[in-house]
C-alpha cells in the first residue's frame, strides 16, 4: 500500500500549474510589506500545502526551503520531471524583497482550482482566457462597427481622465473595460501621482527604491527599457521621472485622484497590450502597400493582411507566460485556417517551445519583429 502511494504523481501539467501559482500566492505574501508575520506564515504553510501536493511523498521542500526558494528561479522549486518552460528562470522576490513584474499575471494565467487559494489570490478568481472570452462576447454584441470602435479605444484609452474618456466613449461609457479609479490599482502612486507608460499608456508600477527615490517602471515594457527614477530635488509638488532605461521617453505625472481611471488589469493585459502590437503591425503592413482590416467578423481573428498572392490571419498575444499561453491555445479547437500567433518580441526565446506544442494545429507563433520581417519580404517579392 505504502509502495503504491508514493508513485502517485500528478499529470505533469497540473502539477506545473499548481506549483507556479502557490509559489505566486506564497511570492505575493512574502514581498507584501502591509501583511502581518503571523499572516505571511499562514499563507506560506497554505501555499506550500498545494506546492507539497505535486511531489511524491517525503520529497516536497520544508517550509524553510519553500521561502528560500521564492527567492531562486522558479525552475528550483518543480518536481523532478516537471518542465516549467520559459517561467522556470523567472525570480518571484528579488534580492530587495521585491516582488516580480510578472507574477500577477503569472498566476492567472496558471491559475487552478485549489480550495481557498483562489480566493486569497483575488486576481486569479478566473482564467485568464475565461476573463478573455467574457469581454469579447460583450463587445461582439454591439456590432462590427461598435466592437472595432470598441476594441481602439481600449488600446488607445486604458487610462485617463473621467472627462476625456467619457468624451470618447460616448453613449458606450462606461460599459467596458472594468474602468476604475488609478489609485484602486495599488502600488502606481507616488505622492498622489501617476504615470503613463510611454508605450501601452497605462500606469506604470512604482516601487520605494533606496533613499527616497522611486522606481517606476512599465510592468510589460520595463523589459524593452522603460523604467525611470524620481529625482528627490523636486519634491515636494509633482515628482519628476529621470529616465533609467534605453527607451524612457518624457513622462508627466497625473493627479491620482477619483477621476482618474484606468481599464483593469485583466483588460490591459489581454485586450490593449495584444492591441498595441496589432495596430503597430496594422501600420507597418500599410506602409508597404497591403490591405488591412482589423477583426474580421467580429474578432474571428485580429488582423487580416494581403499583400500581393500572400495572405496572413493574425491573432497577437501578450501572455506573461508564453508557455501558459500554448495550453490555452491548445485547449480550444484548431483554427479553420491558417493563424500566425504573434507574441512580443522579448519572449523570442519562447518562440520554439511553442511551436512544438502547436504542432499539426495550423498556428504558428512569431514575434513582433519576425513577423513584420515576414511582411517585409513578401512586399519584395512582390514588386
Ligand atoms: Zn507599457
């Protein structure tokens, strides 16, 4: 009896899930600097219960491993066999007590249904596909022409304020894009400030650094050098950002106050950073002379290009976790047709992966680059 139960092993993927979303939850808890001790040790025995689940008996770290672990690439805290993919070398606290970029969105997008995690976890009550599919289908019921409409202004407006939104939404406000007051997000304030990000436009994340400086930085473009620094000098009044990273364009602080909103997170990640990517490849392609035109028949898929005797369905997807992404795709029936899965360009290194878990489903995963490289000598040829 005893030799039977310690060869049970969960289904690889199930226990990858479990293990990267308790690690998240348990992340979350040891970088929040508000939680109690008593509360913090709570949730880490909770956690590792579930992280526990996924080993074979006797093999599952201690309590004091688990937290230590938090702090070393995710890939140290998987079962033997269990290939966490491209989240494997992801930090979930840094040596700062920080929390990672990513794990929020990590979590959801790994999220599975382990009693009372869930609700601890607040963010990762659905599948990040679940919340995906819920919106799509509000917007597919206003129409082609109101669901592009629809779909630009959640790429272009993910944040601003009451006045200007509701301008531009006109008799649709407020009836998509869950938005809500900038200061709800959490941790984008400084002194009663936010910040746009130069690139997506919604509120950059701002964390305490050393000596009363802040870092603030985009949580899905810090990777391509989007992060700044406040400049102590100027306070007290509007802090003022010094740019920290490659591609740090000036920034105005806005007022954090009531009438202040932005779209939720979920709507960020999963409709206005994809859109973004889209209406960069929308340019790009009309540039070189192809037809465009954006979610045909009601989103069946986002981009559809023609240039010349070549045509392209495209869907864009900006996943935290790439590999996660795959499964979704994977879950749902195949495309009846061709469909080019572009993905951001600093998730390249994920591109293979993917592609070997999307074989024989008529998908194939690019970048943004790769892509418009794509487009680029189809026009050519053409010529
Ligand atoms: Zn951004």
């Amino acid at each position: 009896m005893k030799g039977k139960v310690s060869r049970t092993l969960m289904e690889p993927t199930a226990a990858r899930d479990s293990v990267v979303m308790a690690a998240c939850a348990a992340a979350s808890a040891v970088a929040d600097p508000a939680m109690a001790d008593r509360d913090k040790a709570a949730r880490l025995m909770e956690c590792l219960g579930v992280v526990s689940a996924a080993f074979l008996i006797g093999t599952a770290p201690t309590l004091r491993e688990f937290r230590r672990l938090l702090h070393e690439p995710l890939i140290r805290l998987m079962p033997t066999g269990v290939d966490p993919g491209p989240v494997g070398d992801l930090v979930l606290v840094d040596e700062t007590g920080r929390l990672c970029d990513e794990a929020e969105d990590i979590c959801r997008e790994h999220v599975v249904p382990v009693a009372g995690l869930a609700e601890r976890w607040p963010v990762a009550r659905l599948r990040a596909e679940q919340e995906e599919w819920r919106l799509y289908r509000a917007l597919r019921s206003l129409g082609q022409g109101g669901y592009v409409r629809a779909r630009e202004l959640l790429v272009d407006l993910p944040a601003g304020e009451l006045r200007v939104l509701r301008h531009a939404w006109d008799d649709l406000w407020p009836r998509f894009g869950d938005y809500a007051p900038v200061s709800d997000l959490g941790r984008v304030q400084v002194d009663g400030w936010w910040f746009p990000c130069p690139a997506c436009r919604w509120p950059m994340r701002a964390e305490p650094a050393a000596g009363g400086v802040w870092r603030v930085a985009c949580e899905a473009h810090a990777a391509r050098g989007i992060a700044y620094t406040t400049s102590p000098a100027d306070w007290p009044g509007r802090p003022v950002l010094a740019a920290a990273g490659r591609h740090a364009g000036k920034v105005e602080g806005q007022p954090a106050t009531a009438d202040h909103l932005a779209v939720s997170r979920p709507v960020w990640r999963y409709v206005t950073l994809p859109g973004a990517m889209e209406a960069d490849l929308r340019d790009h392609a009309r540039r070189l002379g192809a037809d465009v035109s954006m979610w045909p028949n009601l989103d069946e898929f986002d981009l559809h290009i023609q240039l010349g005797r070549n045509v392209w369905r495209i869907d864009a997807k900006a996943w935290a976790s790439p590999v996660a992404l795959a499964h979704a795709l994977l879950a749902g029936e195949p495309p009846d047709q061709h469909l080019e899965i572009v993905i951001p360009d600093h998730q390249r290194p994920a591109c293979a992966a993917i592609n070997d878990m999307l074989a024989g489903r008529r998908m194939t995963a690019r970048t943004l680059s790769g892509m418009k490289r794509l487009l680029d000598r189809a026009a050519r040829e053409a010529r």
